[in-house]
C-alpha cells in the first residue's frame, strides 16, 4: 500500500517536491493520491486502486522497467484516473539519455496497463453545421456519453469555420 510508511525507505510515505524510485522487487497498491511528486521512477509495479477516482502528480515520470495498471481487460477500471504532468518551460530540465531532456515528461519504457470503461459510441458526426465558439453540438449518437467527457472534433472538409 501506497499509504503504508514501513514499505518507505527511512519509515516516511513520499511527500510533495520528492524524488520517488519504486523499486524493482516491489508491487505497490496505489490506495492514496500520492503528493505531487517532483521525479518519479517506477521499476516495481504499481496497481491503482479501483474504489475511487485517482490522480498521480508529478513533474516527470519515467515508467522504466516496472508498470502502471489500472484495471484489466475482463475488469475495466470503473472511476477516473488522471496522470498531471506540472513543470514550467523554463525548469531545470531532467535528463532521460545524452540527448533527450525535458522540463516535464511520461517515458514508457517498461508498461502502462490502462483498462477503462469503452463508450458504446465512439465516433458519430455532426448533424448540424456548428460555428466557431458554439456551445452546443448536435450529434447523430451520443450514447454511453456523460457529462465531462472530452470530446476531439475534427473537420470533414477543408472549408471549415
């Protein structure tokens, strides 16, 4: 567990603005939002806890040689999990190998297992013309949409206002 501080080196969960390693013999089970973390590295495996809607904060992570999952194919992760990358432009970059650095980054190198919950629908079009700024759209189907969901609008045509 996440929460539990003698898994911890020194005894302590992490706090905000630390450097985090799961190391590579552990599992974690992510029963808390960590602190916002400042570089966190997962060797181990991590599996998110799926009675809550849960958030990872950090300002780089590297999955290297470990895992992140939340949920599975036969058991889709039923609440919101986010991944926040924070870092201005202008940071003290974090280097990955001589030639890619960055102020802010999610590397995968080892795995990221996200299992969620598919819309029935999962592309539709438009069935009336929507001009810019327009707070309303009309879709042929929306079903399995909720309010919050995050929709990615493309133009059919290349005349498009």
């Amino acid at each position: 567990m996440w929460s539990n501080a003698t898994q911890w080196p020194n005894g302590t969960v992490p706090k905000a603005g630390d450097n985090v390693t799961v190391n590579g013999n552990w599992t974690v089970k992510l029963n808390v939002d960590p602190a916002p973390l400042n570089y966190f590295v997962i060797d181990g495996d991590i599996i998110v806890d799926d009675t809550r809607n849960v958030n990872i904060t950090a300002n780089s992570i590297h999955i290297r040689a470990g895992s992140i999952t939340a949920g599975t194919p036969t058991a889709p992760f039923q609440h919101n999990f986010t991944i926040q990358l924070n870092g201005n432009k202008n940071d003290t970059g974090f280097y990955i190998d001589p030639i890619l650095a960055g102020s802010k980054y999610l590397v995968v190198t080892g795995k990221l297992n996200l299992y969620g919950i598919a819309p029935s629908v999962v592309s539709t079009y438009l069935t009336q013309s929507s001009l810019k700024g327009s707070s309303t759209l009309y879709v042929a189907n929306s079903t399995g949409w909720a309010a919050g969901d995050t929709l990615v609008l493309s133009p059919s045509f290349s005349n498009y206002s």
